[in-house]
C-alpha cells in the first residue's frame, strides 16, 4: 500500500502442556516457549510497528517467588530490543550463577521470562499514543493469585464509552477512558466476582483458606467469566488473556472480524493472529492450524485441557476483507490464491482501457504487497494473448512459415519494475504535516524502458488518502512520459472510516470521499451534504441499533466509475502530462475472490456491528462541522 496507514495488532499465546524439564530433554533447552515466541512475535511484525510486549507466568511456583514476569518495549525495533533485554538479563544468571545451567528447577526458579505460559504482542499506536504504558500486554495485580490479569489484543471497540460508564455504575473508577483499559477491567470484575463467590462457597464446604486457592484454580470457570463480560461488547476484536494461576484464553468476536488461528498437539497449545506463523514456527502442515471461530474462545486451564466455548453467539460472519489484500502475511495458502484472484479479476477492465494493446504497454506494480495480485493480473495478460496466439495461426490454415510462428508466438506480456521503494516511511513518520512533505522521496523510478507510445499500467493493493500517488508516484510515472497512465486498485474505492482496528477514522482523509464532495459541487447537488448533515444531528441520540448511514445516500448519486474518474483528476496537478485512469476493484468481484471474508464496510458502509453506523454518523458530523478529531 502506498499511503501509510497504520492499522492492526498481532498476538501470540503459547502454553506448554509438559513439565519444562521435557522440552530441556527434547528440544535442548528450557527456553524452548520463550524462543518459539521470539520467533512468532517477529513473524507478525507485519502486523505493528511502534512496539511490542512479552509476559509469562510460572506455573505452581511457591509463596514468595516471583511468577509473573513482563517486559514491552517502544524503542525503534521493539521486538529485537524486549528480548535482547530477556537474553541480557538471563544471561548475566547464568554467569554468576553457572549452576543453573542444567538445572531446570533452579532456572525456573530463579530466572525470570521462563514459564509455561506466555504471550506476546506487536502493536500499531492507532491513536497516536506510543508510550511504553500504551504497550499491551497490560497487567492487573493483586495479592490473590488466581485476581492477576494480563491481557493483550487486536481489537477496537466502538463502544468505549458506554463500556466504561458500565464500570462506574458498578462502583469501580477506572485511571483511563482507553478500550485495553475497559476491557481489563471489565473482564477483571467478573474474575474477582467468580473468585470471591468460588472462595465462599468452599469456606461452606468446610475447606480451610489454604485448601482453597488450588481448589479456584481448578474450579473457575473461565467461559463463564467472559460471557458475563463480554456482553456489551461492540467491536472488532482477538482478546488474549493470562489468569495469575495459569488459566489462558483467547476470544474472537462474533463477527469474525478480526482473526485468530490456532494449533494444538500433546506438547503445546499456540494461537496467533496469523496461520502460517504457526505453520512455519511449529513445522505442521496447513490443515493442522484451524480457525478460531466467531464469537467463540479457545481456554487452556491450568490443568492443561484445552477446550473452544461459545461465549458470545456469532453474528453474520463478517470477517475483514482487508486482511486479506493487505495485512496478512501473503505466504499464507489461501490468502496468497485469493490475492492473485483479484489481480485476475481487474484485467478484463484494464484490457479494455488500454484497448486491448498489449504490445504498447508496460505492467508494473507499487512494491510489495502488490506483487501478488500483480501476478494474477499478468497470468491474466498470458491467456489474453495465448488466445490471439492461437487465433493467429489457426488463420494460417497450416501455411504459416516458421519464422511467422515465431514472431506470433514471441508476443508476451511487457513486465518491467518500475516503483522501488526506498524508504518505508510509516516506520518514522506520525504525524500528517511531516509525512508529506517526506512522502515524495518514498519512491524512485526505473528509467528508460518507456517509450512516448506506451501505456503504464501499474497495480497498488488500494488507495486510501491518494497522498503518496499525488506528491510521488504519478509525478515520477509521467518523468517517464507514457501516453497514459493507468493506476489499478486491487481493493475498491475506500469509502468510509474503519472502526474495529485499522486507523482510518476521518472522512475527509479519504480520497473516494473527496471525490464525491467534488461530484456533488459539480453537479449542484451539494445541498445534500446539509440535508444529510441534518438527519446525522438528529440521530445522536439514538440506540445503535436505530442509527442509519445516511451518507451512502451521497455515493448513491453517482455510479463508481464516475468517482473513480475524479479520483484520477485529484491525484494529479497541471504539471502531469499523460493522460491517467483509475481502475478500482469492484465489491462483487472481491467477494468472488475473498469468499470467506465478506467484511466490506470501508467499501458498502454496511457495519457488521451497531456501532459502526455511530462512527459514521459521527465522522460526518465532524468533517461538517469543521472538528479535526477522530470519530472514534
């Protein structure tokens, strides 16, 4: 993608179903979990940027002794730095004390991060908040082993607020006002509220306060817990929780939203935001790793049954589309088919507007994600062409000389790597005003391969803000001075703002929405934007529920080509000099190719939950009214 955008989180959860000793034994080292993690965590750093968190928990450790470890980190490689102070600190225990070297007891004892149970966490700042205290996984003490929470995600809610007024009227008085912080506390209640309700009811069965604890340990009821909790949930979320006595879990919410994939044998239990992070971490084959389904949470309890719970009924499955044009790893099997799928797809209208002269055109890409659907599109080309090749010399009815053949066979598609990217921006750059004036150097250009009769056609995987075509990219096309410039999305037109993750939370930041304001000037029919304005106010105070999305009625004016037209005007300035279209995907074609994921409300503004018709309605009433502030 060329505009920077931040978006998702990964997660990480392994549990080690062995006694430490064994994987000493098997796989030479005590640390096996940690090194696996390390190893998960930096495959998914894809998935953020700005910083990452570890914690573990020992499991049966004594009184006295330390079993929660945690360590996060903002610095400018946040997954190398967490556990390059792990391995400084384990290493310096080894040093002065060398007979913990092959004592697993002494090592689990004495040295911290080691444990059965761990989590880890890669992270975007969606908000712009990048302090170690924004850094997940967050931790809830207290003196009572089975009260201490951790928890880590990938979500975002749309009802915060709501959720935290919750919390008040039950008498708690949380420090933030933050999702991380709402949720904790709010699946912290509960907790609190199973163990003080499991303690009194073993006091009844005459256990004395010793006997208890493992006694909560293995009674909780952890489904149970994040139920009564989950509830009121309205988001996008992947929600990975560690219990202080060893209970783990991670919930999916009922829209399938955002992912998680898991793997289980007899030696371990590992879920992770991404399927082939487990596939190559663990060896095992894509069938093993299964999908977390919607709605439903897998628990791991102390004892090490694992088991998957309903724990809120799933909605219609609604499951990001966008993961899989852009976040997801691309070497994932079926996210890397239906990539080449959308490629396949957009050339019937790329041949068309290059009337199908193939001969005069270039086909390139904005590097890297784009390469797959790139792939696609051009395998496309080939069978375009395969098919004029055999047209051609059936028309010579057998008296085709050999030299003609192969002129009529030597016909392929001209592929050329146009876009380099130098710079990877968004890992600098956070703030608007600096980004574009930075954003023009992002790029460079591969010169000489275009000639003044050529078309360029070059696929990016979306365009969101326009930003980085408009000051880089087209500039630098046109230096080469193509006939026509062709810009084709492999996502359609990003029409409203995301609200369950991905950080695109202003109307106006969007460039199919300025288009639209564009269209509607020039067609005298802005005065919708006032009338559309007004049922937005009137809508404020309603339940979720009863919100509508009064603003696809604007879109609803004009068919998408038209918009796409606009898009191509806005993108350019009076000094480009080759005539430039845009090409977008369109819905119904990315639901052939990402069948099983049909979340597609920043394209149809259909919200998979209630409170996404809040956001939108907010976010409009924002950009009317002039109020630079996220709608969410």
């Amino acid at each position: 993608m060329s505009d920077a955008l931040k978006h998702e989180c990964g997660i990480a959860l392994i549990r080690l179903l062995k006694p430490l000793d064994f994987y000493k034994q098997k796989y030479g080292s005590a640390f096996y979990g940690v090194n696996k993690m390390y190893l998960m965590m930096e495959k998914q750093h894809n998935r953020g940027q700005d910083g990452a968190g570890f914690a573990s928990i020992k499991l049966d450790t004594a009184p006295g002794e330390r079993y929660i470890s945690r360590v996060r980190s903002i610095a400018q490689q946040p997954i190398q730095d967490i556990f390059a102070q792990m391995n400084q600190r384990i290493n310096r225990e080894f040093t002065e004390n060398p007979e913990y070297l092959d004592d697993v007891a002494l090592q689990k004892k004495n040295i911290p991060y080691i444990g059965e149970v761990l989590l880890g966490h890669v992270r975007y700042g969606t908000f712009g908040k990048n302090s170690i205290e924004n850094v997940h996984p967050f931790l809830r003490q207290n003196n009572w082993m089975h009260r201490n929470l951790i928890v880590a995600g990938n979500f975002n809610m749309t009802n915060v607020n709501e959720l935290f007024e919750g919390l008040v009227r039950i008498g708690q008085h949380p420090k933030e006002k933050t999702d991380t912080i709402t949720i904790m506390e709010k699946i912290g209640h509960f907790l609190d509220d199973a163990v003080a309700k499991k303690y009194k009811q073993l006091k009844y069965e005459g256990y004395n306060k010793n006997e208890c604890s493992p006694l909560i340990a293995d009674r909780l009821n952890v489904a149970k817990i994040l139920k009564r909790s989950a509830k009121d949930f309205d988001g996008g979320y992947a929600i990975a929780g560690l219990l202080g006595h060893g209970d783990s879990f991670v919930l999916r919410d009922p829209a399938g939203i955002r992912p998680a994939y898991y793997y289980q044998d007899d030696e371990i239990v590992v879920v992770a935001s991404e399927r082939p992070v487990i596939q190559t971490v663990f060896n095992v084959d894509f069938d093993e790793v299964h999908e977390l389904p919607p709605g439903h949470a897998i628990i791991t309890k102390k004892s090490g049954t694992t088991s998957i719970k309903k724990i809120v009924s799933p909605l219609e499955r609604k499951a990001c589309s966008f993961e899989r044009i852009y976040f997801s790893r691309g070497s994932d099997a079926e996210i890397y088919q239906e990539r080449k799928k959308l490629g396949k797809l957009l050339m019937p209208k790329v041949l068309e507007t290059i009337d199908y002269d193939t001969k005069n055109t270039v086909f390139s890409y904005i590097p890297n994600t784009a390469e797959t659907s790139f792939f696609g599109m051009i395998e496309t080309v080939e069978a375009h062409l395969n098919k004029k090749k055999t047209e051609a010399i059936l028309e010579g009815n057998g008296e085709l000389s050999a030299e003609k053949i192969t002129h009529i066979l030597s016909e392929r598609p001209r592929i050329e790597k146009i876009a380099i990217k130098d710079v990877k921006l968004r890992t600098f750059i956070t703030e608007d005003s600096s980004r574009d004036d930075l954003v023009a150097h992002v790029y460079d250009v591969t010169y000489g391969v275009i000639k003044p009769t050529d078309n360029l056609v070059i696929i990016d995987d979306s365009i969101v803000r326009g930003t980085t075509l408009k000051n880089s990219i087209i500039k630098m096309m046109d230096r080469l001075n193509p006939k026509q410039i062709v810009v084709v999305s492999s996502a359609p037109q990003i029409r409203y703002p995301d609200c369950y993750g991905i950080d695109m939370a202003k109307l106006e930041d969007l460039i199919a929405f300025r288009a639209l304001l564009e269209l509607l000037k020039e067609n005298d029919k802005y005065h919708m934007v006032e009338e559309v304005y007004q049922k937005c106010k009137a809508q404020i105070h309603l339940e979720d529920k009863d919100v509508r999305n009064f603003v696809k009625d604007l879109y609803n004016q004009f068919k998408a080509e038209q918009i796409s037209d606009k898009i191509a005007e806005l993108i350019c300035d009076s000094t480009v000099k080759a005539k430039v279209k845009t090409i977008f995907q369109t819905i119904e074609n990315l639901h052939l190719a990402c069948p099983k994921n049909l979340g597609d409300w920043y394209f149809t503004g259909i919200y998979p939950t209630p409170g996404g018709n809040r956001i939108v309605n907010r976010a409009f009433i924002n950009f009317y009214e002039g109020n630079n502030r996220r709608a969410y």
